[in-house]
C-alpha cells in the first residue's frame, strides 16, 4: 500500500475549495480506499438515516397543514351557517370532506 492509497480518496469542501479527506483510508472498494466516514456503505446509512427522519417530518408537516386547512374550512362554515346558510347539513358534509370523512 502507497502513501496515496492509504489515504481516503473523497475530497472535503471548506473554505471555498475541496481539499482530499485527511483520514486514513482504511476500507477498499472499487479498487479504491475510503475512511469510515466516506465509504460508499457508511454515506447510504446516513442517507437511508435522513430519508426516514425526513418522512417523519413530511408526515407531520401534512398533518399539520390538513389541520391548517380543515380549521379555515371550518371557521368559514361555521360564518356561513351564522349568516344563514340554508342547508347546514350540506356545508357540514363539505367541510368534513376536506378530512377525507365520508358522510355519516
């Protein structure tokens, strides 16, 4: 093993410039040497490990925006039916469709 293969083959950006990673280059793959941080398995479970916290927050994000959108819906209706809506029944059943409730 040379000085150039013992060394991990990733570069690092700082600083407005990419310098090669420091770290010794300790797994092989590919015919090329990688640290514990650059190797190809290592940067899919960190990817794999921000995906799933990722969808964790979508997921919420969109439970939090239908709740956004159902409480508007429902404040308009609720104005309506004061207003004197003629049929409260429907206009209920509109808005509960937002939710994705079917009617009773």
């Amino acid at each position: 093993m040379t000085a150039a293969e013992s060394s991990c083959c990733k570069a690092v950006f700082s600083g407005w410039r990419n310098y090669p990673c420091g770290r010794k280059g300790k797994l092989a793959e590919d015919g090329k040497f990688y640290c514990g941080v650059h190797s190809p398995d290592a940067v899919q479970k960190r990817q794999a490990k921000r995906d799933a916290s990722y969808a964790a927050l979508r997921t919420k994000w969109e439970a939090e925006a239908r709740h956004r959108r159902f409480a508007a819906a429902a404040e308009a209706a609720i104005r309506e039916i004061a207003a004197g809506h003629n049929d409260p029944h429907g206009l209920a059943a509109k808005t509960l469709a937002i939710l994705g409730e079917s009617k009773p």
